[in-house]
C-alpha cells in the first residue's frame, strides 16, 4: 500500500490528522480518573504499579470524576478549551485501570459520558487482562452509539522486561485482547516505552514490529519519564542505568516509526510528565524544543513512517 494513501505530505499519520478525518474537525481529549484500581496495585496479581507508574496511575493531569459527572467534565474541559477553540471532545479514562469493575459499574459510568452532544467518542485505556466477556460486550454496545477506542498498555514485548517493570501479565495476553477487540470493531492503541532499563534499540524495534502485525489501530510512543516516588527511580538511585538523551531517544524513534505501516496512526511520539515530579529526562520539560528538534530531524533524514514496514 503507497504510503500517500495515508500520509499526504506526512511524515508520519498524526493522531491530529486522523481526527480531522474522521470526526471532520479538530477535537481533543478530556483527561479523566474515574477512580479505579489495578490488579497490580489491589494484590490481586501484585502491588505497587508497574514501576514507572506514578501515584496517579500514569494520569497526572486527569480530572477526577465525582457525583456530579456534568461539572467535572466541565473542569477538564477548562483545562484545554482556552487553548483548543472546539467544542468536541473525546472523554479519556486516563487514569489506572478503566476497565477494571464490574461491567455494571462500568455502563454507569460511560453510558451517560458517551450520550453527551460534546463527546464525539470514548477513550478506555486498560490492560489486556482486564477485558473479560461481559465487559467486551458492554464496550460492543457503547461502539455501537459512538466511536470507542481501547488503549492498551504493552510496553514491552520481552518477558524479561514485563517481569522487571512488574507488568503482572504475559504478552500473549495482549495478543488475546487485540483479536477481540478487533472482533467487535473497537479501535485498539497500544502503548510502548523507549528507553525501560535493560532494552537497546533492537529490543524496541521487535516490539514495535510486534504491535505493527499485531493487529492495532493506533501506537503510542512513549519517552520513559523517571518520576519522583517511584519503584524505578529508587532502581535508578542504585543503578544510574542509562537515560536517552534527546539525540538517541529521537533517533530510535525514527527507526520504530519506519517499521510501522502506512495505515497505523500515531497517538503519541514523546509524552509529558508533571514538571514537579520529573527527574530525568529533563531535557523532556521543554515540549517546544523537543518536538521541534524531532521535526528538523525527521526532515533532515527523510524519516518516513513505513518505509521499513514488511507486511
């Protein structure tokens, strides 16, 4: 398949891009905490979180959901409609383990987000051993009244590495999820981290080739952020593994995001972490300077998503 198909005059098929096309206008994300746990955090598989995780539960910039649903997405749209100009939103459970409740529980809360006129569709991130039947079904009903997207957080394909950061699942479980997802038509987002301890830029490669073939909609690339009380920055104290630099972190990028089909959209190509909780990278607090080197050097290399992709 040509790559301008999907591309344009891309060098990669931008989230933003995607959006436009399939909502016809620009619309953006409402962060939000529905206050759900994880099974790696409850006991039920382990405690604590994936390592990397925050006490927010990689949602630091979330809105909590209270009693009164209307007001908080009020609140999470003012955290962004300044800024935006829209007036059409994707609600995104940001925060833990969206799916991880009785599907019961779960109706309540999204059936009535998703029958918003703002909300243009639902954005679940989850793990892949949280979809059991009844919650597949309940997500086949909300796909059915708008767009749904699951996000599934991988990381890693290598066992070695799930079983340091404390994944708490194998990856053919993620596997397992994709193909179900896919069954009832929900569009599914995998997440991946560049630079978890331990990994070269193969390693991360054959993750992303994996994702690639796995089946996903969407990828987002993720820059590992050391925060502050955190497992791994406590890891990092005795170790000082190594952190990207901006330069190799930018040049790994490149090479994942050509092995990545035309066709795939790309949620997310760095990330950002509170500035008060951030210990390194800290050339990562500088948003502007980071994806404008990405873009000069994309440019420069003739960085185009795909190129190395073999179906």
């Amino acid at each position: 398949m040509n790559n301008d198909q999907y591309l344009g005059t891309k060098r990669y098929y931008s989230v933003s891009e995607y959006f436009i096309k399939t909502f016809g206008k620009k619309v953006y994300k409402l962060s939000l905490n529905a206050n759900f746990s994880c099974p790696n955090r409850d006991g039920s598989k382990s405690t604590g979180g994936c390592i990397f995780c925050s006490a927010g539960g990689s949602g630091d910039f979330a809105e909590t959901i209270t009693d009164n649903l209307g007001l908080s997405l009020l609140k999470a749209k003012q955290r962004i409609v300044r800024k935006s100009g829209t007036d059409k939103f994707i609600a995104y459970f940001q925060s833990y383990t969206n799916t991880y409740a009785p599907a019961i529980e779960l109706e309540k809360l999204f059936l009535p987000v998703i029958n918003r006129k703002d909300v243009v569709a639902l954005s679940i991130a989850t793990r892949p051993d949280c979809l059991p039947d009844d919650v597949l079904q309940l997500l086949n009903k909300l796909n059915c009244i708008k767009p749904v997207f699951v996000e599934l957080g991988l990381q890693t394909i290598h066992d070695k590495t799930a079983e340091f950061i404390n994944r708490c699942y194998p990856t053919s479980e993620y596997d397992i999820a994709v193909k179900k997802l896919k069954a009832i038509g929900v569009n599914v987002v995998t997440h991946l981290i560049i630079g978890l301890p331990g990994e070269d830029e193969q390693m991360i490669i054959q993750s992303a080739k994996h994702v690639a073939k796995s089946g996903a909609d969407g990828i987002k690339l993720q820059l590992l952020h050391l925060l502050k009380n955190t497992r791994l920055s406590d890891y990092y104290e005795q170790t000082q593994f190594e952190i990207l630099s901006l330069e190799k972190y930018t040049q790994i990028l490149a090479n994942v995001i050509s092995v990545l089909p035309p066709s795939m959209v790309i949620h997310r190509i760095t990330g950002d972490a509170p500035k008060k909780d951030l210990i390194e990278p800290k050339w990562s607090a500088d948003k502007k300077r980071v994806l404008n080197y990405i873009k000069c050097y994309f440019e420069e290399n003739n960085v185009i998503q795909g190129s190395n992709y073999v179906d």
